[in-house]
C-alpha cells in the first residue's frame, strides 16, 4: 500500500525498535547472553532481583548507545535517569522492568533513506536503554506454558520515531535503514528471527488535515515483509471500520503471518499505568564530553559520511551514494571497482544494475558476490578502451558468474572482440550505404529512424563486432 491517500484516508505510522545489544553480558548483572542456551541457565540473582542484590550498569551497553546518538545526530543526554516501569507478567520476575522515562539517554535525531529515488527523513523522538523480559513458552501440546528467564535483563536499546511515515512501503524502508544503522556500527546484530531486532508499528488513519487518529500498536514485527502485509492490513481494517461508524479503540494487536490478518491482544496501556518512578537503586547516567568524543573516535566511518563522500570525490549522484552504502561490503566493494577502472559512475551502474539483479534473483547477500572487484574492473575498462562493446560486456558478466575464466580468455574465446580496424569496417559502411539508397534517401529528407535503420545493417555486417560509436561517426561522415 504505497500511496500518500487510501480510500481518501492519510495513513500515520510510528515505530517504536528494540534493538538487543551487542555486549556479552546484560544491562545490570555479569549474566552471559546466548541465543538458544537451556532454559534458565542464564539468569543470576540480580536478574531476578533477589532480596539483597544490586544493578550495576553495564558501561558496553551505555557506549553502544553514545553511538547510536551519534550516528543518528541525536543529543546525547549529559545526565539521564533509570525507572522501574511496573506492571505484572509472568515472565518479568521482577514485577517492573527497569526502563528510561523522564530523561531518555538518546534524545532526538533522524534517519533519512531513499524510496523511489525520493529523500524521506523520518525525525526520532528518543533512545532508552533498557531491560528485556523473560520469556513464556506455550507448550499447546500438553496444555502448560513454561517461564524462561535467559532472556531476563538483556540489554535494549528501543529507539522510538515520530509518526512521520505515510505508507507501508515508506515504514518498511525505515525499518531497513535502521536495521542497517544498528548491524553497521556492530551495536546489534539485527537478527530477526532471533528477536535482535523488533519493531512495533504505530498505525492510525485519519482524514487529511484532521487530527491524529486512535492508534493500534502492531508488536513483534520480526520480518520486512509480514511488516508490510501487517500495517497494510491494519490500515485496510480501520478504514472499514470507520466507514462503517464504529470507533477506533486503542489497542494492541499481533499479525497472524498464516492468515494475513492482526488479533487483538489487549487494550494499550499509557504511561500513568505503569506507574512509573525513579529507580532508587540506580544513580543518575552522567556522560561527559570526553567519554562522547572517545567513542567517536573509535567509530568506524557512518554510512551516511561515507554517502556524502562518495558524492564529494567520486561525483556520484546522491542516490547512487546511498544505495552503495547499504553494507559495508557493498561500499568496499564499489571503492575498489571505482580505484581500480578509474570510472566510479560506470562502477557504480554495473553493481547497482546488473550485480545487484543477479544477486536478488539468486537470494545472495552481498558478501557472496561471486565476480571479484578487480575482475569488474577489468571488465569496465575493457568496455571503455572500445575491446569490447556494452553488450558484449553483459555476455562476459554472464560467463564470469558462471565461472568460465578470466575477461581476457573469456573475450578471446566467444571471440567477442570489437573490430577497431577502421579500413574494414569502412568498407562495410560503404557496401551498406551503396545496398540500402532508400533508407540513405529517407535519412538526407530528415528520417532520424533510417539512419538508426542503417546502423543496423552495418551492425549485422559486422556480426556484431563493430565499434558503435565507430560506426555511427562513419555514416554520419559519409551521409552528410
């Protein structure tokens, strides 16, 4: 659903990420963080806030968090304060999860990314750290539900947006820019399936100029994909239930991947329900210039400086830019190609073209790219000394992919060599000039489609090896 208007409605979305950090311990305890380990192996005593027992903060987790400020643009609060956040679940043993409310950590910022060669920016309210909860598991079988606490006090990062997308498509590329952001600069590993990274749609309707519609909070998002299918069913289903006079009552829901649809899970609380104060057992965060400035400097360059430097001393079009900059692998792949061919446009066409489709159709991530940086290089430069032609480039690709050999030897043996020497093919010209007087009639009266005609007949002679520049010189020169 990828329009501005549905049905005459606007659509308002806004994301809320909890993005798991990448420390080896959790947020307040030396308690390990393993994906898959036994049930209950990984929860200490302070997890559990066992009478008698203390949180300490996690330095990794907080620094992780400087960097997401500062890859964001946002202000990184110089003195922020921890919440206990209360409410009752049977997997939070607790009964509150410490949070971030009043003072976020991470206030502000944006994230802006391409969609359909348009600039969004999607402005960013705040970044808190916090704890994750446990975890039930339903076990329909047997008719029970266990508690695993593994996942007790592991280290979030929820990075909370303004409801400034107007469309599934628009949402979905926000969430895939972030999620390059967090795997970018190592604060997370953005695993989906795993529960790394997940995002909770805010999705309201309205019509436009009206004021912000009810919102139903979409949770546990854990593909781009069922992202999409969930807001576009969501939105769908407000409207008709506005259009059929019933009122949006605020609430979250879950999306049923099976059937396509979102379930209301429970009414959606406000902050007054959860009671929130200021954890006694936690000092105030103090951040000072020098720890911000120590973090920066050890950061690797952001996808967003390199964009633009890409387009500073490469002459690249902001598009471009941000399209080679969506991995790092991508990105030092294309510096490579560019340094290598000295023609980082050219480069830039071919990765984000014909590379980028065959790895698409084939589901290879970047990094699987089988053609190695040089090899394109060689490619290109082949292309631009007039070896071979554009075309002829495109079947060479194809043996390299296949692993056939090396440019040269591939050129050499498909025998796709261009011919450069200008008394043959003059001599071609001539012969096609002397066999096709109507069209050479019809191109001196003003019929641009004759001499286009003409360049084929030549093109054929030639079996395809003429130089096309080449050839449109000649019969130019010749016809005029």
């Amino acid at each position: 659903m990828n329009t501005d208007l549905v049905q005459g409605y606007e659509v308002v979305i806004g994301f809320e990420t909890h993005a798991q950090l990448s420390t080896q311990s959790k947020i307040f305890s030396r308690a390990p963080i393993a994906f898959g380990a036994e049930p209950n192996t990984q929860a200490c005593a302070v997890d559990l806030a066992l009478p008698g027992t203390l949180p300490v903060m996690n330095k990794g987790a907080v620094e992780r968090a400087i960097q997401l400020g500062l890859a964001l643009g946002s202000h990184i609060a110089p003195r922020s304060v921890f919440a206990r956040k209360n409410y009752f679940y049977p997997d939070l043993p607790k009964g509150y999860q410490i949070s971030q409310f009043e003072i976020p950590m991470v206030q502000g910022g944006e994230v802006s990314f391409f969609l359909n060669d348009e600039k969004k920016t999607v402005r960013l309210v705040r970044a808190h750290l916090e704890e994750d909860a446990g975890k039930s598991l339903h076990e329909d079988f047997v008719g029970m539900t266990g508690i695993d606490l593994n996942r007790a006090g592991t280290p979030l990062l929820e990075i909370v947006t303004e409801p400034d997308m107007r469309s599934s498509e628009e949402a979905v590329a926000y969430a895939k820019e972030l999620h390059k952001i967090v795997t970018w600069i190592g604060i997370c590993d953005g695993n989906m399936q795993e529960g790394s990274f997940r995002c909770d749609a805010n999705v309201s309707v309205r019509k436009p100029g009206a004021a912000l519609g009810t919102r139903h909070e979409i949770k546990n998002l854990n593909s781009f994909k069922f992202m999409q299918q969930a807001i576009d069913y969501e939105v769908r289903w407000q409207i008709d239930q506005i259009e059929d006079g019933h009122a949006i009552q605020q609430a979250t829901v879950l999306f049923d991947p099976d059937t396509g649809e979102t379930r209301a899970m429970r009414t959606k609380e406000d902050a007054a329900d959860y009671r929130y104060f200021p954890d006694p057992d936690l000092p105030p965060l103090v951040i000072d210039d020098a720890w911000i400035a120590r973090v920066r400097s050890e950061m690797r360059e952001l996808p967003r400086v390199m964009a633009e430097r890409f387009v500073r001393d490469y002459g690249l079009p902001e598009y471009d830019a941000a399209t080679l900059t969506q991995s790092q692998e991508m990105a030092a792949y294309f510096e490579a190609v560019a340094k290598a061919c000295g023609q980082a446009k050219l480069a830039s066409n071919w990765i984000m073209g014909d590379l980028s489709r065959r790895l698409n159709a084939q589901e290879l991530a970047f990094e699987q790219m089988p053609i190695k940086a040089d090899a394109l290089a060689l490619l290109i430069q082949r292309i631009q000394d007039g070896t071979i032609s554009n075309n002829a480039g495109k079947q060479v690709l194809d043996a390299m992919w296949g692993e056939a050999g090396d440019v040269d030897t591939i050129i050499g043996s498909k025998g796709l060599k261009q011919m450069n020497d200008t008394g043959a093919l003059e001599a071609i010209v001539n012969d096609v000039i002397a066999a096709n007087a109507d069209n050479v009639a019809q191109f001196r009266a003003g019929k641009e489609k004759a001499f286009n005609a003409l360049v084929g007949q030549v093109m054929k002679a030639s079996k395809g090896k003429a130089n096309p520049q080449q050839v449109n010189d000649l019969l130019k020169k010749k016809l005029s």
